[in-house]
C-alpha cells in the first residue's frame, strides 16, 4: 500500500518482485532496499486481494509492460 500505481508503471530489465503480507507487510530491509514500491488501486467495495492473486495482477503487469 502506498505505492506507486502499476497500472502506470513500465519496467526495463530485470525485475525482482517482493509481496508482503496483509498483515504485516513488506520488512524494512525489503522496503528500505526496493528501487521503487508499486501497489495495485483497489475500489471502494474491495478491501484487499489475497497476495497470490494479487501477485498474478502484478507479474502480468510486468510481463505486458517491459520494454
């Protein structure tokens, strides 16, 4: 949460993907060591995604964006 939209994103190179958890996140290691922090927009009526799919969401991103 909090980061940059991937939907608005575009990737070059080589990409390492780090998912947290919902309840506790990413550690401050991940967070302090990341390039840049992405996030999926959620509407109103969705809390959050289980982090496979959710994962899934963002690796097609990725796939589908890199240049």
């Amino acid at each position: 949460m909090g980061g940059k939209n991937i939907f608005d994103c575009s990737f070059d190179g080589n990409v390492a993907l780090v998912l947290g958890n919902e309840g506790n996140g990413l550690s401050n290691y991940s967070r302090q060591n990341a390039h840049e922090t992405i996030s999926l927009p959620m509407a109103n009526s969705f809390e959050s995604l289980n982090v496979a799919v959710a994962g899934s969401v963002i690796m097609y991103q990725i796939y589908a964006n890199t240049k």
